[in-house]
C-alpha cells in the first residue's frame, strides 16, 4: 500500500527475521494513546466499520491526531496485492471483490464527526481493473459534497503509473495530493514492492502537477533503512524537481519480525537538521522527527492555513 502505503502476486522474497540491529533509544518509545476525544473516534470508527491506517499500521501518533480533530481512513479494505517489506498492512489477494457503497458510507461518517482535516489513503487494489482509481476520486468528491468546508488529503498507491488512473483523482480536486517515495532510489527495490518504483513514485507526483498546478503535492521518507546522506539529499532533489510542495521524515521502526531490520536509530537533532536543509530547498512546509509519519497532523496547521487562503481568493 501507500504508507497505508504501497511482486507479482507470487511468493515475495523472504527479508532477514533477525531482530533489529539496534536497542531501540529513548526518543522512538511510544505512549499508549488516550483521552476522550481518542475514545470516541476509535468506537465511533469501530461501530461504522471504518478501517483506519492509524489503527492498521500502528501508527505512533493516534492519539495526538484522533484528539485533534484528524484521522486517515483506508478504503478499499486491510488486505493489499502488494508486499512491501517494511509495511504491516496485511497482504494477499482480494479478488476483486470492493464494497461499492464505501464511498457513500465514508463520507457520511465523517460528516457526523466534526473533523476538519481528514487523509484517504488505501491499500494496493492491483485486482480491480483501474487498481480503485474511481472508487477513490468518488470518496473525494462525496466528502465535499457533504462536507463542504473539510480539508481533504489523499495518500494514494502508485497505480503503476497509469495517467488516466492519477487523472480520475485529480479531477475529483482533492485539497492535497500525496504519494510517497518511501526511500532513496538505491534502496527501493530492497523496500518496497517490485511492481512499485522509485521513478515511477516520481512521474505521479509530475503528473498531478502538469495536470492541476493548484493541487498541493507531499511526499514522505524514512530514515534508518541503510540510506547515505547524500543519497537522501539526492531524494529531496528529485522531489523538487517535480514540484513537489511537502515532505516529511520519520523513523523506519520494524512492525514485526518478518519486516524489515532497522540499519539505524536517527537521532531528534539529524531529524532538525534535514527539516533545515529541506525548507532550504524550497519546500513549502516540512514535518522531520523520530515518529513523524507521512499523514501526520503537524503539517496539516500550515496546510490548512494555505488552503483557506486559496479558498478565499477564489471565492472573491
């Protein structure tokens, strides 16, 4: 998937099952979410029937993010075609089979919930024939047709590339478009599924630009996989060369045994460091930190405020 996200359909090759190299420092310890906002999104999500990437992926930020008003919800169901080796997300083959109603059902639940800022994303959907393209442009546009004044993120999967496929969502006029890269270029083939790639990541963030320059466009890395500094500097030049406007830098942590080891711990002070080097290069907004994850809630205060201020100048 995309962070949720994103080898044929045969046996992946089998990563080292050794733990990771490295005892885990004190700045990537996690605290187990609470409060009750957090409570309440999680029996809200639990009594629609609404998988959520935050919940599926284990991701370090839930409480903060539920408590703020944010939440990325995962269409299209928790099984993905692909195997990408650093990812939780459950993998195997769906058949084809997708709930048609998803769409409707989604977008009312969040116009009940008083959210203002909220990420679609999805699994891989190599089995359905536009790989859920549509199924996704029509969730955009039914969340802003009941919920009008709601910033709406998509973090998509890579759909192989296919410009009709990226087309279909752009024209549903999402406020922000992100697909991410996942790692430098040397180390993709090792990361992330074979029928991903880094070039590939590459020409969807170009082609949102080419065909709407006014969509916003974000793209994420993690650190700790074996990357050089210079190879993720490389990374931030490719990204800009496609206009691409945000970026964010988190802490590869293993999910499981069976994923991926991690190479290294980066400390918070690197972290500020390449957010420096990144915003000297022109990004819009940068979020860098340990557990900073590519729909994380930090960067969505800048996003919306650039967002409104679009709005507005449209409207008038």
């Amino acid at each position: 998937m995309s962070e949720a996200s994103e080898q044929a359909l045969g046996t992946p090759k089998v990563p080292s099952k050794k733990p990771s190299r490295h005892p885990k420092p004190s700045w990537v310890k996690i605290r187990p979410a609470s409060g009750e906002r957090y409570l309440e999104l999680k029996e809200m999500f639990k009594e629609l029937k609404l998988a959520t990437v935050c919940q599926e992926a284990q991701c370090p930020n839930i409480g903060e993010c539920w408590a703020g008003g944010t939440a990325t919800i995962m269409l299209m169901g928790e099984v993905c075609t692909r195997g990408c080796r650093f990812c939780n997300v459950k993998t195997g083959n769906p058949k084809g089979v997708l709930d048609l109603e998803e769409p409707q059902k989604v977008a009312y639940a969040i116009s009940k919930m008083d959210l203002e800022y909220v990420v679609l994303t999805s699994v891989d959907r190599d089995d359905v024939e536009d790989e859920g393209s549509g199924h996704f442009a029509e969730t955009v546009r039914l969340l802003k047709e009941l919920t009008p004044g709601l910033i709406v993120e998509v973090l998509t999967p890579d759909f192989k590339g296919n410009p009709d496929f990226v087309r279909k969502i752009v024209e549903a006029k999402p406020d922000v478009f992100a697909h991410n890269v996942e790692t430098v270029e040397r180390l993709t083939q090792r990361v992330r599924d074979p029928r991903a790639g880094y070039r590939q990541s590459l020409d969807v963030l170009e082609m949102v630009k080419k065909m709407d320059a006014t969509r916003y466009t974000k793209s994420s890395i993690m650190l700790g996989l074996g990357e050089t500094e210079e190879e993720v500097r490389a990374t931030l030049r490719d990204l800009r060369a496609v206009d691409c406007d945000v970026v964010t830098f988190g802490q590869y942590l293993q999910p499981r045994k069976r994923h991926l080891p991690v190479e290294s711990f980066v400390s918070p002070e690197k972290f500020q460091e390449w957010q420096r080097e990144a915003e000297a290069m022109g990004f819009l907004y940068v979020a860098s930190g340990p557990l900073v994850r590519s729909s994380y809630r930090a960067g969505e205060f800048f996003m919306k405020g650039m967002i409104e201020k679009r709005r507005f100048k449209e409207e008038f």
